[in-house]
C-alpha cells in the first residue's frame, strides 16, 4: 500500500511551480498497483504539455519521494493512453535521414 500522505506531501512540494502557470493538482484515488490519478486544473486542465507535465514532473516527484513504483494518470486521460508514447510520436527520426546529415 502506498502512503496517501507522502504522497500529498509531495504533489504539496509540486503545488507552487504548478501555480505559477495558473494550475494546480488535485489527487483523486491511489490504486494498489501504484497508479495514482491525479486532476489539473486551472491552466493546466486541458493543456496540450499537461500529459508530460504528468510524467516528466508530477511523476517524476512522486517516484523520487515516494516509490518509484508509482505510475501518475490524470483522472481525463483515456483509458490505455501513454504519454510518453505520445510524445515520441512527434520526435521520431529516420536513421536513414541522420546517416545522410553526416555525410
């Protein structure tokens, strides 16, 4: 089980960076696997960088002070969606086009 208190403590740690940016984090439910759901809001509800602020940040924070079996979803994100995965989408590179930088 993991501990709801370290980890509002550490989305506390989060809350001021997150605010600066007109948001904020609202955790929802921590489910025994290690998934914590959390809900932006404000600014960053609905922003196009919110899912990689999920997972390069609030993830990344509750891995460190927490567990690092934890996994961060946002309670809007679609079931199955991998932000990361997303992200890579869009910097894929072709080997070949590198190959030919270099020549």
């Amino acid at each position: 089980m993991f501990d709801r208190e370290k980890i509002q403590a550490a989305l506390d740690e989060i809350r001021p960076a997150l605010q600066a940016d007109g948001g904020d984090v609202e955790l929802v439910d921590i489910a025994e696997d290690g998934v914590v759901t959390v809900q932006l809001q404000g600014a960053c509800h609905g922003c196009p960088m919110s899912q990689l602020t999920l997972s390069n940040g609030v993830e990344r924070i509750l891995r460190d002070r927490v567990s690092d079996e934890i996994r961060v979803k946002s309670a809007d994100m679609p079931e199955g969606f991998d932000p990361q995965e997303f992200f890579n989408s869009f910097y894929q590179f072709d080997d070949e086009d590198e190959d030919d930088a270099e020549e």
